[in-house]
C-alpha cells in the first residue's frame, strides 16, 4: 500500500476512534443503564420470550443508529436480526456477526444478585470488588459491570451500536456498505445457522465476516483473530441395576457405574493433557511458517494466568497456552451419578452420566472423531449403544453398557494471513490501539465453518472483552474500560 493511502487509512480509523471516545465520555452514565436494560433480559436457550424480547431490543437499537433493521424466523429457531446500513457509491461490503443468547445460569452461584439483575462492581467478585449503584458522575475503567452475556456476547452487539451512534453523530459516514447479523442460539451449538444463512442467501454477499466474539490477550492487549476450532459432544451413559441399591447389602456385589464410567475416563488421556484415543491426532493440518511466526510475537501469559487461577502446575503435553489449542482436546464438561454433600446417600447408583466436549482443529472432522472415541470405549469392554437406553435382553447379556449420543457439531476454519482484508483490518487496528497480535485461531469454537461454506467469504474475528470475565460461568462481567475500548475500534473498523 502507498505511503499517502497508508497514512490516510490511518488518519481516518484516528478520526473514527476519537469521534467514539468524546461522543462515549459525554454519555457514560446513559450507555451503563442502557447496557444494564439490555443486560436484564434473559437470554437463556429455554425462554422463548426472553429471546424475542432481546431480538426486537436489538433491531430497535439499530433503527435508532439509522440502520434498516428486521427480524428473520427460522421455524423452530430463535429469532435473529438482520440490519443494514448502505454507503453510497461504495465498492465494498463489510459483513458483522455478533450473538445475543447467552449460557444457562444456576442463579444461586451468583455472588448478592440474579444472573439478569446487573449490578456495578469496583473489581471482579474474587478480588473482594465493592458493589456500586449503577448511576455514577465517573465510571473507572477498571469497574465492571455484572450479568449474564455481560460479555458473551452482548458486548458486541452493545458496542458496535454504540460505534454506529458516534459516527452518526460526529457526520463520519462509513465507506463501505454495512450488514449485521445477530444471531439467537450460538450458546447451542447454532443448530439453525445454516438455514438461517440460506434463508438470507444473496443479501449476505460481501468482502469481509467481522466476527465479533471473545476475549483480548491476558495482558489487555488487542488481538486480531483469524480462525477458531470447531466442536462436537459426546455423552456417555453408563448402566448398573434397573435401580439404586443399599451400598451396604450390595456394596460388593452390584456394578457400580460411576465407578466403571470413572475408569472409562481415565483411560482415555495420560494425566497429562495426551489424548490416548486411537488417531486423535491423525488429521491435525500443522501451522504453516507464517502462522508459527505470527504466534511467536505473541508474548506468553502462562505464568501471570497460572497465578490467577490458582493452579500449581499446567498439563505439559500442549506446551505453552498459546500453542496448545492448535491439538485437538478432549474435555470431560460435566460428570453426575448419585449424589454428594447434603445430597449424598449410601447408594449403589444404577445409572452414571458424563458430557465431553472435543475441540477440533483444522482437518480434524467432528464426526469421525466423535467415531473414534466410540470405538475406544468399545475397546475398554463396554458393549456400545447410540441414542437409546438397553433393551431387557442386553442388560442379561452385557457386564458393561454404555448409551453414547453424539452431535458432531461443526469443523475448524483458519482464514489465510496474507489476505489483503485481513492486512487492512490489523492496519486499521494498529491505528487506535497498541499493541495489537494476530492470531491464527481462537481456543474457543466459533461456527465459522458454516458463514465460509454459505457465503465463500474470508473471516476475522475481533474481540473486545476481558480475558477474565468469567463468561459461561456465574458472575460473568465486562471491564468497562473494555467496553469503551471496544467502541473506539469498532467505530475504526465501520468506517474502514
């Protein structure tokens, strides 16, 4: 790129970002409550309402940015919203993803509030952070603000009207062609986004997905994403007596299934992060050089985040963290039988249940892996049934049952580094925030997959929360200065 159009390209993400923070300082208090009444409605996969109060919260907030704002259905899918913002004369068409839905909640893990009751905090819970009313003449960047999807992945879909709003505003007009998609069942496994992308077809053409969704790097800074690993699940059921049995008259005498599915586990990994599944690794498509040179600026956090979880030790198998979600993981999620503290009864249980998620990688399939760990708990002994409970003839017959219910999900995509888009988009960023990393892949799973396969269109992912903000889990936060941060860049990257 010339000199002139390099310096010009900067002058204009300058401008943008500016024009968002002035517009964003003169607002603080507005943005938190109109954020905190976003926050309150529920997101959750089973509450229908909820998700269609969020999807016409959403096109209303666009319509108010100037964009042309519609709610799409899919039958038996959440409601998505689909906006438009067209620039006149220009050559080309930015395309912005976000998802509104969030993770289920258990409301009595929530430190003094409900998951969608937002509360304003001076620091993260474990860090002894103050409550605070919501209505503050300052708000510290270092606050936060606590609720469900507060940063996964509301926050975007927050930020990028806000972006909208201070470009409307300052009179900035976007130089390419804007369309958002926001979608209601990401937090699902987006069991309806291929429809959904078919249903919107033609008016989805454009240049570039800004994916927006995660995390910035540990240290705060910016990070530019290029690709995510994919996902399936698999769940195992494991099989003792029709019923829960006195553990003192049948203590050693009945199979116990937790203790069989226990060891069912265990024998699939080494104890130290090495997956023993047959061909695990089989298929993994290895880093290219400029992949492995873009990772090796990427300064490691392993210590600093070591320290913040409270973990002596990390498994050595995966090497550095930013080096080990290039494998393909394997992950119990969830593990139940009987029950344990108040709970707890002495039981023989009859039936032991575990949920494990396999992260993908590029050219790993989810299917075929999800086939090769079926086959390796076949290989353990236990007589193998998909998606149904035994019959009476295969109790009799079978010491070792085990029920497996797979959803092969969706597969790993990386876009390639050298894209001209892509050096845009880091150029742009460079321009409002320092330092900034590029990345071949998130850890975490995206269906990126399916928006290429719909729409042959590369793929960035830009993050804008905080690396500790507990997403899925309770007590989910954004940091404002986050927040904030985020405004600016996507107000850079819309006026690209």
């Amino acid at each position: 790129m010339p000199v002139l159009l390099l310096l010009l390209l900067f002058a204009d993400a300058r401008e943008a970002a500016d024009a968002a923070r002035r517009w964003r300082e003169a607002r603080e208090a507005a943005l938190v409550r109109r954020y905190a009444e976003f926050l309150s409605i529920p997101n959750t996969a089973g509450d229908k309402a909820g998700l269609r109060r969020n999807a016409e919260f959403i096109a209303a907030l666009y319509r108010e940015a100037g964009a042309a704002a519609e709610i799409v259905n899919v039958e038996g899918a959440a409601p998505a919203v689909y906006a438009e913002l067209p620039a006149p004369g220009a050559q080309r068409t930015l395309l912005v993803y976000a998802h509104y839905d969030g993770q289920p909640v258990v409301p009595e893990r929530w430190a003094g509030h409900a998951p969608f009751e937002p509360v304003l905090r001076t620091a993260p819970v474990e860090a002894g952070g103050r409550l605070l009313p919501l209505e503050q003449p300052r708000y510290d960047r270092e606050w936060r603000l606590f609720a469900r999807s507060a940063s996964d992945d509301k926050v975007s879909v927050f930020a990028l009207w806000a972006a909208l709003m201070a470009l409307r505003d300052a009179g900035i007009r976007p130089a390419s062609h804007l369309k958002f998609l926001f979608e209601g069942e990401e937090e699902q496994g987006s069991p309806n986004l291929r429809r959904l992308l078919a249903r919107l077809g033609d008016r989805l053409r454009g240049d570039v997905w800004l994916i927006c969704d995660g995390s910035v790097h540990p240290s705060r800074a910016q990070r530019i994403v290029l690709g995510a690993r994919g996902v399936a699940t698999v769940d195992i059921t494991v099989y003792g007596a029709r019923r829960g049995l006195h553990s003192g008259h049948y203590g050693n005498w009945a199979p116990n299934p937790a203790m069989q599915l226990a060891r069912l586990l265990a024998s699939m990994t080494d104890g130290e992060g090495r997956v023993l599944v047959k061909g695990f690794y089989d298929d993994v498509v290895p880093l290219s050089e400029a992949e492995k040179r873009a990772l090796a600026e990427i300064p490691p956090a392993d210590e600093e985040l070591r320290r913040e979880l409270g973990i002596a030790a990390t498994q050595p198998f995966g090497g550095l963290l930013r080096e080990s979600i290039y494998q393909p993981s394997l992950n119990v999620r969830g593990l139940e039988s009987g029950g344990t503290g108040e709970r707890a009864s002495n039981e023989v249980p009859a039936v032991a249940r575990a949920s494990l998620d396999l992260r993908l990688v590029k050219g790993v399939d989810g299917r075929r892996q999800a086939e090769r760990v079926i086959a390796h708990i076949r290989e353990q002994g236990f007589h193998v049934i998909e998606g149904r409970d035994p019959d009476e003839a295969e109790r009799l017959r079978y010491a070792k049952i085990a029920r497996v219910d797979v959803r092969p999900g969706y597969n790993a995509l990386r876009t390639p580094l050298d894209l001209p888009i892509v050096a845009e988009i880091v150029r742009t960023a460079r321009a409002v925030r320092q330092p900034v990393y590029v990345e071949p892949s998130f850890g975490g799973s995206l269906p990126l997959v399916w928006f290429e396969e719909a729409t042959r269109t590369p793929l960035v992912i830009v993050p804008i929360s905080n690396h500790d903000d507990s997403q899925h889990t309770h007590n989910e936060n954004i940091r404002l200065g986050n927040l904030w941060d985020g405004i600016e860049l996507y107000a850079a990257l819309l006026s690209m």
